[in-house]
C-alpha cells in the first residue's frame, strides 16, 4: 500500500487518545485526534477515514449520536466502538446503531492494532457482484438497499458481507468463528471474545424475517452455526 491508511481517532481521556495516536503513527497510519463527540461528528463527514476509532462516553455529543449522524451520510464507513467494560448495554447500542466492531475498555493494545488492521484489509476486497438475490427480494449492492414490502430496508456494509459469505456457502451452516474470520478478518492470531456475529445476525434477523424471534431465511443450526435459507436457490 503507498498511501497511508487514515484513522480518526474520537476520545476525550487525554492518556488514551495520546496512547493510541502514537501506536497508530508508530504502525505506519495517518491519524487524527479529536477530544470531542462535536469535533469527532464534523471530521468524520468532512473526509473519508479508512476507519473511525469512537469513544461512547464523550463530551457535547455522545459516541452512539456520533455514530448514528454518520450512518446517515454512510454506510460504507468502518467503525469500531470503544465500550466501557462489561456493559452489554454499549455493546449493543453500539452495534445496532451500526458501528462493525467495538472493542471492551480496558483493552489491549495489540488487539486493537490486530482488529484495525483486519478491518482494514477486509476494505480492499471484491466488489464485483452488483446484487444480492436472497429470494422474495433483493439487496442493491452498490446503495445497499433492498425493497421488502414496500418498505426501503438499508445496510451497512458490513451487514450486506455477511449475508454474502452466508449466501455462497448456501449448502451448509457457517460457524461464528467462520464469520469472524472470513468476514471481519480476524484470523487465528486473533482469537478475541466478541458478541459481534451474534448482534449483527440479530440485526439482519430485523431487516429480513417478518418473524425475526423464529426466523425462516437466516436460521440458527444449534451447535454448527448459521445458515441462509433464499427459496431461488433450493
Ligand atoms: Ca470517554
């Protein structure tokens, strides 16, 4: 790669910001800093960031608001939350209000790197299929938008990649641990505690079953994994 991969980093407690500003420009990226949610929100619309680092608890606009704000402009744009710990609750916020990825405070500073930079590679993929035929309907792939019923359902795209990996190992459940690794890229290096399979399938799961509590499309295959059901393919 030639060009520096650029992270925006948004968090108020001076010790971390300045912590992790110097392990991302020590690994080669270009970084910005912000102390505020206000600040954070406007040199997040301003420019493209290959990923944004977000606080929750931050002054004049909390991270979840900032989160939220840049989903409506994009849904493109990698975002990994930093949550207090053991507070499902800011997990859970944070994933459904969109973000990829959040990451449990206190963390360690070598999985954080590890997550940036397999969410990094996993931007680079192939881009070549144009629509997503999950039977009954169909996701554009480029606006990441699909019609069910009338309604416009949107995506993020990380949220439209599990359905794809999903969609191409049709025949067989996938595991979680297939997910993480072929989707958010975290390798066997990696071997993280995270509930983000579980929400993000919860989230497609209120997108596309009309029953998201005995879903019929994406079905859980107790002890094996997931498994995408689309009527055009059986
Ligand atoms: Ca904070």
């Amino acid at each position: 790669m030639s060009r520096k991969p650029t992270l925006l980093i948004v968090e108020d407690e001076e010790a971390i910001q300045k912590g992790l500003t110097d392990l991302f420009v020590f690994n080669g990226y270009d970084v910005v800093a912000c102390g505020d949610g206000e600040e954070g929100l406007q040199r997040a619309l301003k420019d493209a960031w290959d990923c944004i680092i977000l606080d929750v608890m931050l002054p004049k606009i909390d991270g979840f608001t900032v989160c939220r704000e840049i989903r409506k402009h994009s849904r493109e744009q990698a975002i990994v939350m930093l949550t207090a710990k053991n507070s499902e609750d800011d997990v859970i916020n944070g994933l459904s209000l969109g973000a990829d990825d959040y990451i449990a405070k206190p963390f360690s500073v070598r999985e954080l790197l590890l997550r940036i930079e397999a969410i990094l590679r996993r931007s680079g993929r192939d881009r070549s299929q144009s629509e997503l035929d999950l039977g009954g309907f169909t996701i554009d792939l480029e606006n990441l938008n699909a019609e069910l019923m009338g309604d416009t359902i949107q995506f993020t795209r990380r949220e439209v990649d599990v359905l794809l990996f999903l969609k191409h190992h049709e025949s067989r459940p996938v595991s979680r641990r297939e997910l993480l690794n072929e989707v958010w890229g975290y390798n066997k290096r990696t071997e993280f505690d995270t509930r983000t399979v579980d929400i993000h399938i919860a989230k497609l799961r209120k997108k596309i079953e009309s029953d998201p509590k005995n879903p019929s499309r994406l079905v859980t295959i107790r002890g094996e994994g997931y498994k995408l059901f689309s009527p055009s393919s059986q």
